[in-house]
C-alpha cells in the first residue's frame, strides 16, 4: 500500500492541522520556548545560562523545551562534560530561520509594552556554523 506522506516528512510526527500557524505553535506556541530562542540568539548556549534569565523559567520546564526543540530540529546539542553529562545548545539553520519571526515580535512589543527594550543580539560569525547567530 502507498503511502500519500511525502518521503522527506515519513520520519515527522503527524500534523493535527494543515494551517502553517497552527504547526508553528505546535512546536513554538508557549510561554518559555521563544524566550529560549532569543537566549540562543543572544549568545546563551548553557542550561544554566538559560536558567538565569530574567525571567527565571523552571528548570524542568526549560529540559523539556530544550528536548523539544532538539525533537524538532530547531536545536542542536553538543557535550561539553562527562561527568556530569552537560550540553551546549546552538540553533540549527532551521532555528536560525526563525531570527526574522523574534525579531518581529521585539519590534511588536517595543511598540506594545511602553517601557520594554531589546537585548543584544550577537551578531553571526561566519567561522562558527551552526552556533547562534
């Protein structure tokens, strides 16, 4: 029996939905999980680092989003220590991809929130693929 998936989606959860924003939010749509795009953005790349934002996401919350994310391809993780087993995290060129979209939103909310600023952004370097940028 043929299947009507497309090859490269056979490995992909189900979708609940056919609409892109609903799929968006899927992997995107809660309280924490842009937050930690925007650490990665600004140059953050440790679980601690990501425990120390302002604002203070829990720790098993953060776990999970950060193994949601790698699930879903936006992340990627790197050890950095054995004992104990630690990681580094970076976005991947899909979570890059997702820069304009954070971008909007802080632009959004500047307007939104009188009395919010943008963080720094680290610039991309050219000479680290798929670390933050």
């Amino acid at each position: 029996m043929m299947s009507d998936t497309p090859a490269d989606q056979l490995g992909a959860p189900a979708l609940r939905s056919r609409c892109p924003v609903a799929c968006s939010l899927d992997v995107l749509g809660d309280r924490w999980t842009l937050l930690v795009i925007r650490d990665l953005f600004a140059g953050k790349s440790r679980f601690g680092q990501f425990a120390a934002s302002p604002e203070h996401i829990p720790t098993n919350i953060l776990a999970e989003r950060l193994k949601r994310l790698e699930r879903a391809g936006v992340i990627a993780s790197t050890p950095y220590s054995q004992h104990p087993l630690r990681f580094d995290y970076h976005l991947t060129e899909r979570g890059r991809e997702l820069g304009p979209v954070v971008d909007a939103i802080a632009t959004w909310g500047l307007v939104q929130f009188p009395g919010t600023r943008r963080g720094a952004r680290r610039q991309p370097d050219p000479n680290q693929a798929g670390q933050p940028g």
